[in-house]
C-alpha cells in the first residue's frame, strides 16, 4: 500500500497524526490477512507498535505487510511503513507494528484459515518469530 501525506494527516508541527498511521497499518494488515484466508478478517490486538521516524508533510508512505504466522483462525501480520522523501528518494523506516488479525465464517464467527507454508530462510525465520510472540501474547493474556 502507498500513499502521500496530505495536510488533513498532519499535525500543527507538519508530521503525521500517529493515529492516521495506526489506521493505514490496520488495513494494510487487513489486505494481507484476506489476501492469505480469503476471508472477512477482524482485527484482534495490536503490538509493538514502534515509531522510529517522523513522517512529514509530503512524504510518500510504503506499507509492506506479511502474513508471519497462522494459528487455527488467526494470522499474525507483520507491517513495515517506509517513508520516502518525494524528491530526494530517501527511505526511512518510520515503524513497524505486528497485528493479530482472526478469520471469520459467513455468519461472522471465528473460522479455520489456510495454514502458512513458509518457504524462504526469512519466511521461517518470521514464521518462528511469529510463533514466539504468539506464546508471549498468550501469556500476558492469562495475567
């Protein structure tokens, strides 16, 4: 997903409402999460929502999602924002943030996803991070 930053996305101090970022995370984890279930998706928690550099007036913002790790109906989507200076090209990873998204039947209820095949060395390595934070999310939930 790419976009521009437009005024109405901006602050007083001309860079980006953290908010309007969450906003384009989320679908952009959404488009991931139905292109891998062919499914409706909700989304089911955010974490680790970093933000590293300030995205400014005029930047053009690169949303790169994956689908990380897949349990019986939830997938973990890992999402990287680029922002890119409009005239000189530079990037700047601005942040990144890992969303649990839940894959829904016709009558709106958790439903079974197609498992993840990961086959690169960086898809397993994501696909074992992904089963990590999965245990770790798990157990602050039962706290």
């Amino acid at each position: 997903m790419t976009t521009i930053v437009m005024p109405e996305d901006t602050n007083r101090y001309g860079t980006i409402f953290g908010g309007r970022v969450m906003e384009w995370i989320d679908k952009a984890a959404a488009v991931a999460a139905l292109r891998h279930s062919r499914r409706n998706v909700v989304t089911a928690s955010v974490d680790h929502l970093d933000f590293l550099h300030p995205i400014r007036l005029g930047d053009i913002v690169r949303l790169l999602a994956a689908v990380n790790f897949v349990h019986r109906s939830s997938m973990e989507v890992g999402v990287k924002v680029l922002a890119e200076h409009p005239r000189t090209g530079k990037l700047l990873h601005a942040c990144s943030a890992y969303v649990t998204l839940v894959g829904l039947d016709d009558r709106g209820r958790p439903c079974p996803v197609p498992p993840l095949v990961p086959g690169s060395i960086e898809e397993r390595r994501r696909h074992r991070d992904g089963a990590r934070r999965r245990r770790l999310r798990l157990a602050h939930r039962r706290r």
